[in-house]
C-alpha cells in the first residue's frame, strides 16, 4: 500500500443531473488472486496467481464514494467509479490521458443507476475486532467482516474477509469498496476509521483467495 496527497475532480454527468466528486487521496495497491487448490460449485476455478495493481481515488472525510483504477495493459486503465448513493460507472482511459489529468468527465451513456442489491445483507453480517497484528515492528488494527449465521455459512461455504488498518491514518474514514462492508459500517459503525494497508479473503475451506496490500 503506498497512500499519496492528491487532488483530483471527478464529474460524473448523467441523464437526470451533473454531480461534482472530489478526491483528496490516491491510494496504490497490488492485489493478487491465488490459484484454486478446490474445485468449489459454481465458481471459476482459477488456475494460476494473477497479480495487477490498484488505484483508489478517496475523500478522506466522505466514504461513499470512491473510484477504482485497474490497469488493463501498458495503454489502457479501467476505472470503476461508485456513489453508494445511486450512481455506477465502468470506463477505459488511455493511460496517458488520466495520468495528467486533473479533472475527469464521464458522459451520460456510461453512467447508470446503483442500488446495492444485498443492503438486506447487513442483519447477516458483522466486523469483529481482533487482536492487533505487527508488521515490521509496527503494530497495527485487525478486524474481519463474515456471516454470523453459522448454518448459512455451512450451506453457502461462505468465506471471510479481514481488514489490517494503519492506526495513524484514522484521519481517513474506512475505503469499502465492497457494498454490504460499507452499509454494515454505516449501519453499526464497528469498523474503526484508517486505511487498510492489507485486505485479504480466506474462503470456506480455509484457503487464501485475493490479497490487496
């Protein structure tokens, strides 16, 4: 994770109104999806690690928005851009465009509506603060976020997610790209505020699935 001052303005104008975001924070990270050792019903199985890098674009003071830039190939990023509030975009920028660029305008055809179809999730789901974790003499937070219905778990072989958070960056509220995370956070506030410096998946059987550090 290498988390950098930025200033950036997103226009997103669509149908109905024009809306201005503004981002204070770059955030780069290099996310890895390990190969499958299990065969699990219906999910790709993935053969080999694939690794790419991240870009969050945040406001440190308002999380429900945020946009994600994944790099496609040496010409091309794609950015995902989310208003938890009601608005998705997934867009291709050439690479040399938005890396001068200080404003970003995305047209009315690629922006539509969102509403998280899993918000009736959050009364399945919780954060669990766990015991602080050192990473090179450092010591850091540690929270997962999994099912607390334990049948469900067995059924749906639900895996969980775990968060280590720097403590000096608490100036930051929590960057949740993952909706039901963010509506639980909201819903509860048991998550304490930083930026994550890993995000890791561990799925129902125990195996390491998508690391983001």
């Amino acid at each position: 994770m290498k988390l950098l001052l930025a200033t950036f303005l997103l226009f997103s104008i669509h149908c109905f109104s024009q809306k201005q975001y503004e981002f204070d924070y770059l955030i780069e990270y290099e996310q890895t999806l390990y190969k499958d050792s299990i065969k699990i019903k219906n999910q790709p199985f993935r053969e080999k690690d694939k690794t790419t890098k991240k870009y969050y674009l945040t406001n440190s003071k308002n999380n429900n928005y945020r946009a994600v830039i994944t790099e496609l190939d040496s010409l091309y990023y794609k950015m995902i851009f989310k208003d938890e509030n009601g608005i998705y975009s997934n867009v291709t920028f050439l690479k040399s465009d938005l890396n001068t660029a200080e404003f970003i305008n995305i047209d009315c055809k690629y922006v539509t509506r969102y509403k998280n179809p899993f918000k009736h999730q959050t009364k399945n789901y919780d954060f669990f603060k766990l015991t602080d974790t050192v990473i090179n003499g450092k010591t850091f937070s540690k929270y997962k976020l999994e099912s607390i219905k334990p049948r469900k778990v067995k059924r749906k072989k639900l895996g969980t997610k775990f968060y280590i958070i720097d403590k000096e960056t608490s100036f930051h509220l929590p960057v949740l790209d993952f909706s039901t995370a963010y509506e639980e956070w909201k819903t509860e506030g048991n998550l304490a505020n930083g930026i994550f410096i890993e995000k890791y998946f561990i799925d129902y059987y125990g195996n390491l699935g998508k690391k983001r550090r």
